[in-house]
C-alpha cells in the first residue's frame, strides 16, 4: 500500500480542521491506480475550496449534478422492470433480462476513478450517526445538506459485486412476487371449498387479506383456520408439490396435509429459505467493503434507517409489552364471542364492519377500476380537503398501474416525472382490496411527490427513511372509508378506536420484525448454516417471541405465523420500518387532531431528509417514541 503525504498536503492546504479532516477522508479512499503521492497532493490543492461562499457554489453544483444523476438512473431503472412488475404481457426471458440490466453497475467506484467522490470528501463533513442525532437540531438547512452531499459517497463497490447482488435479489424478488398459492383445492376440517377453482392468492399478503375477510363470512371461522395452515405450510414448506403446480385433482386439507385423505409426500421444502441464506451471501460480498458497517444489519440501521438498531429493538419491545394489550384482547374475545386464536393478530378492524361483498359495491360505485381511480384524484385529494390547485398539481402526477405481486409506490427520480401507484385488482373490477392497497400506496405518492417538489433544497429531497412514508400510507389507508361514503363515527370515539386499532398494528408486525432481526444475527453467528438449519432456527425463534409476547393473548401458535412476512425474502430487515411507520402514523395523527390534513402532510413532508428523530421533532414536536400510542390506546380502550 503506497504512502501518501498527508501532513504536507494539510499543511499546503492551511492547516486548518477542514482541511485535516478533508484530506484524510480523500487518503482513507485512495487507492494507488487513483495516483502516486504527488497526484494526491496536486489532487487536493488544485479542487479544495477554502471561502464559504465557493463552498456554497460548488453545493449547489453538487447538488444539480447528483440530482440529475441518481434520478435519471432510477427512472430508467423502474421502467427496464415494469414488465416484471406489472400484470399483462409477459415474454419472462426478455423481461427479467431488462430488470437485472444496470446500465452503471460500476457507479460507485466510478465516483472515485473519475474524482468526483474525491472532490466531495475533501470539501464536505461526512458526519457519522452518532454525531448527527446529537447534533443535527441545532444545523441549519445548509448543513444538512452538506452533510447529505459528504455522506453520498460510500465504499468502492466492484462492479462484480453489484451485478451478483442485482441478479440475486431480482431471482428473490421474483420468488416473492410468483409465490400465488392455488386454493380452489383447498378444504377445510368439514370438507367445503371457499374459492372457485383456479383462485390463487400471493403468500401472505392475500392469505392474510381472505383469513380477514372470514370475520364477516358465515361460516369463516373453519376458512380462517384452513388458511392458517396454508401460511403455515408456506413458512415451513409443506405445502405439496402438486398444489403449487396447480396439478392437484382431489381435496387439500392443509391441517392435516393430505389429498383427498392420503397423506402429500413431495412437498415444495425449504426453497423460500435458500433465497434467504442467499441474500446473507450477498452481504457477506459487501461487508469487506463497508469498514464503518460490516454488517447488512449496520446498514439497513445506521446508513439506511439512521436509527441505532438497540433504539428500534427497544420501541418494538415497547409495544409488546404494553399493559394495555391484556384489555384489548378481552375485548376482542368479546367481539368474536370465542377465545382468540392465532390467526387473530390479523384482527384490526374492531368496529362492526360492512361485509366484503358490500365493501366492493362501495368502490365499484365510485371507482369501476384502476382508471378511473386516476382519474377522480383530483378529487378524491379535494375531498380529502387539498385545494383545488394542490389537488390538480398532486393528483394528476400519479400513475395508477397493477402490479404482478403485492402493491407498491415508486417516487419520482427528479421533479420532471410523475410517481407510480401499484395496487392489485379482481378480473371484472377494482374492488375493496385493490382500492384498500391503493388507498395505501396513494400516502406514499403523497409523500414522495411532496417531498420532491418543496423541501428547501434538492439534496434533502425524500423523507429521512421508509419508516416516515409508510407513516402516511398508514395515515391515508385509514382514509379509505371516508372516500368511498362510509359513515364516519363520532370524532373521539373514532380516535378512541383509531389508537387502540392501531396499536394492534403495530404490535402484529413488531412480532414478525423482531423474528427478523434475531433471525439475522443468528445467521451472522452461524455463516455456514444451510437452508435447513436457517428454517429451522427460524420457526425456532418465531415459536420464543410467540411464547414472550402473543400466546398469553392469542393462545398457541400451530402455524409459525410470526414467520409468515415475505419482505423477509424479498427486502430483507425492511418489517422495522412498518412498525416504525404505525409509531409514527400515530403520532402524526394524533398532532394532526384539531389541524388540516392536507396542509400539515404538505409541511410534514416538506421539512427534508433530515434524521428519522429530528425531522418527528420538527414535524409533532417529540423525537420517536411508542408512549404516544401507547397511551392513547390505555384512554381508548377506557372510551370503547
């Protein structure tokens, strides 16, 4: 390794803190084909800029080159994908080739070659989390920006590296989004079918989605526990081989799993878990490279999330363990007139509710699919009291398409493109879960378009992590009533029921989220483990979480269904942010009472990508925290 003269540059420089600070950040990436010692030296003088205001100009510079680079480059991203996406055409060669292509797969250690990297870590602070929680309230909102721009640039990634990873994660994501479960074979303990025969439903979003429509079925007690056992059989790979190849001609009980009364022998086997023991290989490819976080789980905390990963265990473990869960739970068994099972963590809706069938007139009745849709969201965001003009600008920039797997928003790259709605539908219409999932997606377009067109400056364009997008996809699904003519309730008792519904949100996708969690340390524990082992060790820790914090409430567990969530396999450690998201939701909706939704989720969402704690003390007034939803539910539950 070549020695670089580090002192006499600084000292060429001035000697000042920046200066120190700047040139060991460019000699910590230097590498010797970047140049000799003189080269670095020359490099330094020649683009350190010592005046604020030649700083502030090459900030700004920064800011339009990188905008426009990192914006185009996902624009062209998401549109090579949208066939594999989306549900229509399909040539499957062709168009997972085109989701895997990069047309710059080589970007960050392009970055350096070219100095460009170089030029940033030399002029701008790279500050490190610890130092950014401490000290960001009191930055300005040039000094977050400077810290965005310093903090771009990460390791030198081989372009080797980026193209295994990429193709990798798209065979997961693959895996996930074609994962459709045949049910129109499926029994249960009395031998009734549920779904016509070709009915298929995407593990676990739709399972659990026809397990919560049972609560307003005759008879949907029997359909619950039989679906139940088909998550189950996903999680732990029982399900037959002929159910998943749609060549199963007899009745499948999955309780007992077996086909019309024989027992099923060849089974699909831990398939899901081989993805997940790949996606630790890949981050195993990346750990030599991150010095600062050598592990996915310091990534996805410290780099991507900026909360600490002892911080987010604590909030979770905080919601399980509120008191008030004790009362809820009887006063679910009440509702339900039978003691709760485990398949009832999917319970949220504690109102009485219109049954599915009335749910999809309601949507039909206003929206007959996903065009029309589009077209009413103007004024669907009037109705939602944005003003005329805010309602044309937002709502005529979302495109509303539907997607081969479960729902999900796309932002724009830069201003000058729309953002991307994806939501699911029945063949002949929209219907209520299409419209529940887009009523979902809608909070994240809301958002994305929001904090791309108006926070203070482009380079803290974006909310601080997906924890505070999917607060307003939270907040905006529970809108989805109202839209469609619902009656709404009186205001503190829908509050009342809001909280305490809310509460179970949280706590059902905290389970699974800690299961995730443990499950990766285990797995960097234990390097070696085999598909196998890694289910096993799973369902292992999904049975301990059950055990600590669900089977007072829920009884026994006989599905693993802690370990249903197929983000596992398809975006690894991203659960946190859903029950991050509820946290926040809520104490977004409690600040919000009293005040104008449109006008407090445009200042909200305009505030910058500052740090997830700071920009909720600038939004609501308080850092993150569970209290607030905590305690709103304990009064609810007083008020139901």
């Amino acid at each position: 390794m070549q020695t670089l003269p580090i002192e006499e540059t600084i000292t060429a420089l001035g000697g000042s803190k920046r200066a120190t600070e700047g040139v060991n950040r460019v000699a910590n990436r230097w590498h010797e084909n970047d140049g000799d010692g003189e080269a670095f030296q020359t490099f330094c003088e020649a683009n350190f800029v010592d005046s604020d205001e030649n700083r502030s100009r090459l900030l700004d510079r920064f800011e339009s080159a990188m905008g426009s680079i990192g914006g185009h480059l996902y624009e062209i991203r998401r549109h090579l994908r949208r066939w594999t996406d989306l549900r229509g055409d399909e040539m499957p060669s062709f168009d997972n080739t085109m989701a895997m292509f990069d047309p710059s797969p080589d970007l960050s250690d392009q970055f350096y070659k070219q100095k460009v990297a170089f030029i940033a870590l030399l002029n701008f602070d790279r500050p490190d989390l610890a130092t950014m929680l401490s000290d960001g309230g009191k930055w300005s909102t040039n000094t977050w920006a400077e810290a965005r721009a310093g903090r771009a640039f990460g390791p030198r990634i081989p372009a080797e590296v980026n193209d295994r990873a990429r193709e990798l994660e798209h065979e997961a994501g693959m895996f996930v989004s074609e994962f459709h479960v045949p049910v129109g074979c499926m029994v249960d303990v009395n031998g009734k079918t549920w779904f016509e025969k070709e009915r298929k439903l995407i593990a676990h979003w739709l399972i659990r989605e026809e397990i919560k429509a049972g609560y307003s079925q005759d008879g949907g007690l029997e359909k619950q526990r039989a679906l139940s056992w088909v998550m189950g059989r996903h999680i732990d790979g029982t399900i037959p081989k002929a159910v998943m190849e749609s060549s199963c001609k007899g009745a499948w009980n999955p309780a007992e799993n077996t086909i019309d009364g024989d027992a099923a022998t060849d089974l699909v086997g831990p398939k899901r878990y081989e993805h997940l023991c790949t996606h630790l290989s890949i981050a195993r490819d990346y750990d030599e490279y991150y010095e600062e976080h050598p592990s996915a789980i310091a990534r996805k905390f410290d780099l991507e999330r900026e909360i600490p990963e002892e911080t987010v265990e604590a909030l979770m473990i905080e919601l399980l363990e509120a008191p008030v869960r004790a009362d809820i739970a009887k006063h679910m068994e009440s509702i339900l007139g039978r003691p709760l099972e485990a398949f009832d963590i999917y319970m949220e809706d504690l109102a009485e509710q219109a049954s599915a069938a009335e749910l999809d007139e309601k949507v039909t009745a206003k929206f007959k699919d996903e065009l029309e849709f589009q077209a009413k969201l103007p004024e669907v965001l009037t109705g939602l009291g944005y003003s005329d003009e805010d309602a044309e600008f937002l709502g005529s920039r979302v495109n509303v398409e539907i997607a081969r797997g479960a729902g999900h928003a796309m932002r724009p790259g830069i201003p000058e493109y729309h953002a991307w709605l994806r939501t699911n539908r029945l063949d002949d219409r929209l219907g209520w879960d299409g419209f529940d999932t887009a009523m979902h997606e809608l909070g994240h377009n809301l958002e994305q378009l929001i904090s791309t067109h108006f926070v203070p400056r482009p380079l803290l364009r974006n909310v601080p992590n997906t924890a505070c997008t999917e607060a307003f996809a939270f907040l905006y699904q529970n809108k989805a009533r109202e839209v469609v003519g619902l009656p709404e309730e009186d205001e503190e008792k829908a509050f009342a029921l809001a909280s305490v519904e809310g509460l179970l949100a949280a706590c059902q996708i905290a389970g699974p989220s800690l299961v995730e969690l443990y499950t990766w340390r285990w797995l960097y524990q234990n390097l070696d483990a085999t598909p196998e082992q890694l289910r096993d060790q799973m369902l292992s820790i999904a049975k301990d979480v059950w055990e600590k914090y669900f089977q007072a409430y829920y009884g026994d567990d006989h599905y693993h269904i802690l370990a249903a969530y197929q983000h596992m396999i398809g975006y690894p450690l991203y659960l946190p942010d859903y029950t991050i998201g509820h946290v926040i939701s809520h104490q977004i909706k409690s600040h919000m009472r009293g005040k104008d939704l449109a006008e407090e989720t445009k200042r909200i969402c305009s505030i910058g990508r500052l740090t997830p704690d700071q920009w909720m003390k600038e939004a609501v007034g308080s850092g993150i925290s569970a209290k607030q939803i905590v305690d709103d539910a304990t009064v609810g539950m007083s008020k139901l």
